[in-house]
C-alpha cells in the first residue's frame, strides 16, 4: 500500500509554498526522517523529512506552487510499483502512457471542466479587485493558482505607455535578470501591503538621553551580562512593554474579523545581500531584555546563514525595523500582513534642544509609526506612541526583568 506524501502546515499562516526541490529521484529508496523535499513559503525555504520508509514516486515537479495537504508524491514498496504508480484521483493513463505524455492527459482531462480557483488565490484576487476567473491558471488542470493573480496584479501595476528614451550606445547594454526568489517574493508582499490595507505614518521625536546611557551600562558589564546590548534590543523590549498594555495595536483584520492577539510576538527587519526578511521574537513581553539581546543575536545570525525555520518567521503580531543602523533619520515603513503597525527607529543624533528654558544638546532619534487606518485610530497610534518615548525617556523600568 503506497505511503502518500502530502504538503505539511509548518506556520500557522502558512497556506500555500513552492516546492523548490526533491533530494531522491523516482524509484530511488527513502529511509524514515531523511529529508525527502524542499518547499519555500513566505521568504522561507524548509526541508521536510519523510516520516515512512520506501520507494519514492514524485507526483509534483520542483517550481510548482500546492496547497498545504495536497499530494505531491508517494511511497511504495518496491522500486517497480513506485515507477508505475499513477497520482491519486487521475484518470489511469497506463494504456496510453507511450503514445501520449501524461501532461496531455491532464490537459484533455480539464476540458469542459469548470475552472478551478484555489481559496489563496480567490482571497488575494478579490483583495486587488481582480476576477479570478478570468485569469488564466497555471496550476493543474487549469487551476488558477497565486502565482497566476500575483502576475496579474503586476500586470496591472504597469505602464500602458512607456517613454522611449534614445540615448547613445556606449557599452552591451543594460544588465537584466528575472525578478525571482526573496525579491519576487518582497515585490509581492509589499504590493500587497499597499493594496490591502489603509496605511498610514506618523512621527514623534524621543529623547535617547538615559537610553544611552542604559547602553553603555550594559556594554561596560557585558562580560556579566553575557551578551552586548544594542539601542535596538532596547526599543524592542520597549515596544513589547507598551503593546502587551495596548492590544488594539497588537491586533489584525483577518477577513472580516478583528483578530486581537493573546502574544506579543515581535518581528526584526534584518538586511540581507538579496533583500530583507523578518524574523520574531516570540513572546517579547515576557522576556528580559537580556534574552532578547541572545535571541536577536541568534536569529540575526542564522538568517543571514540562511538557516532560518518556518516558525521563526513566521507568527509576528508587530514588527520593528532600524534604519538608523544604515544612517537613516526617518522613512515610511510598510506594513507587514497581517500585522496592523509597524514601527521604524532612526539614527540617534545629537540635536539642539529647548529643556527647561534652556539650550541644550541631546541625543534626539526620529520614530515612524505606520498603521492601518481600518483598524487603528490616529488618536490609538498617538497613545501608542506617546507611551513609547515616554518609557523610553525613562527607561529604568525595563532594568528589572534583566538577570
């Protein structure tokens, strides 16, 4: 009896992936717990280990985009049964099988059939106003599939007229390459993210005085503290502090409900060479803000590894991005679906300031909070905000969690 193997859920939000590879070939022997296939969803890229042993039938090519729980493939008991197995719920083709290629069959099979739209690509056709059903799919039988709606929307997104420019000739013409992997899939997510909801940024200016100085207490113990503190493990801590008082922000519109989030989990931009992705500390209100100085080490470290699991970027509720680090004083960051806020730090710089009537310098750094204005109100992102600078400007409560 065949062993059928089937796209796992890895990721609470996880619905659809590409498998991008398979590591045994037809007819080849898998043993128990060796990873057998690859898949990548949302930025991530996840090895799945067989949980049987036998011979491999591969029912899905590498690129293809499934469902979670759809068959990709099964397990035999012999090498010969795995080789002329056919894929579960297809019409038998082995009286055809040397005059016809069996992606013809498929293609006969899905005439006059109604067209298929998977529930993924319905939800984000609908969210870009877009009819699936007049789209042309690409998956099996002619389902339409995200990828189908994703180029759709691109489309859309285009110029019709495009200025043609003459310039002379000097060298082999420009470099082009495809839009693929972590950027394809960050120029979907950010279309999205402007599509879907209603953003907007607000700023607030923070006097880092004594959060300086709390870091350069911590540098100078970091040798008993175990680990180097940096401005932003310390706004982290900050923010999950304010959100565990604040659950309006720590909140998405998921359909047509408003999901409000019993954890604190908080998403860390980190640059790559190819792009950005967003690893979470989970449960931020809870940890000391020495433990989330270990773990944004850890995850910082490993993403750049390309090491990263799907639960470990996956499950964010609020998100935190520092282009401070790369010089920057403030920009407008976007949103994160599902995510309702985001909030972005820019570089400290000494500023000349007015305190008590007097002229003074002081370490200033700009804060940008976007939000969904579904969701949020202006006068919540304004209490939002006003409770970060003010716990920032007075840091001294969040020294207690530290051990």
């Amino acid at each position: 009896m065949a062993h059928l193997i089937a796209i796992p859920k890895l990721g609470l939000t996880m619905v659809d992936c590409t498998l991008t590879a398979w590591t045994k070939a037809d007819g080849e022997r898998v043993e128990k717990r060796e990873v057998l296939f690859e898949i990548e969803t949302d930025k991530i890229t996840s090895e799945v280990e067989a949980d049987a042993g036998g011979y491999l039938r591969r029912f899905a090519g590498v690129d293809s985009v499934h469902l979670v729980g759809a068959v990709i493939g099964g397990l035999y008991e012999t090498a010969a049964e795995a080789l002329a197995a056919v894929e579960p719920g297809a019409a038998p083709v082995v009286a055809v099988a040397a005059v016809v290629a069996r992606a013809e069959v498929s293609a006969a099979m899905a005439v006059g059939q109604r067209k298929r739209v998977s529930p993924l690509a319905r939800r984000v056709a609908t969210g870009a106003g877009i009819d699936p059903v007049g789209l042309t799919g690409t998956g099996a039988h002619g389902a339409v599939l995200r990828r189908d709606v994703d180029q759709a929307i691109q489309r859309q997104a285009e110029v019709p007229e495009q200025v043609q420019i003459q310039v002379e000739a000097t060298g082999p013409g420009p470099l082009r390459r495809p839009l693929a992997g972590l950027r394809r899939t960050i120029a979907r997510n950010m279309m999205q993210s402007l599509q879907m909801s209603a953003q907007m940024t607000a700023f607030a200016r923070v006097d880092m005085a004594e959060v300086v100085a709390l870091r350069a207490s911590c540098v100078a113990n970091e040798r008993a503290l175990g680990v180097r503190v940096t401005f932003t493990d310390i706004v982290l801590k900050a923010c999950a502090i304010v959100l565990a008082r604040m659950p309006d922000i720590n909140a998405s519109i998921i359909g047509d409900e408003i999901v409000t989030w019993d954890h604190v989990n908080i998403g860390l931009a980190v640059a790559l060479d190819d792009g950005l992705i967003v690893p979470v500390i989970k449960d931020a209100d809870h940890k000391s803000l020495i433990e989330i100085a270990h773990e944004r080490i850890d995850l910082a470290a490993r993403a750049r590894a390309g090491r990263l699991g799907q639960q470990d970027a996956t499950g964010g509720t609020f998100t935190l991005s520092n282009f401070g680090s790369y010089g920057g004083d403030f920009e407008t960051p976007l949103l994160n679906p599902p995510q309702s806020a985001i909030l972005g730090i820019g570089a400290i710089t000494d500023e000349v300031v007015v305190r008590d009537g007097q002229v003074v310098i002081r370490p200033m750094m700009m804060m940008s909070m976007t939000f969904d204005h579904r969701l949020i109100d202006g006068a919540v992102a304004g209490r939002f905000r006003s409770e970060l600078r003010a716990l920032l400007e007075k840091p001294a409560t969040m020294l207690a969690g530290m051990r």
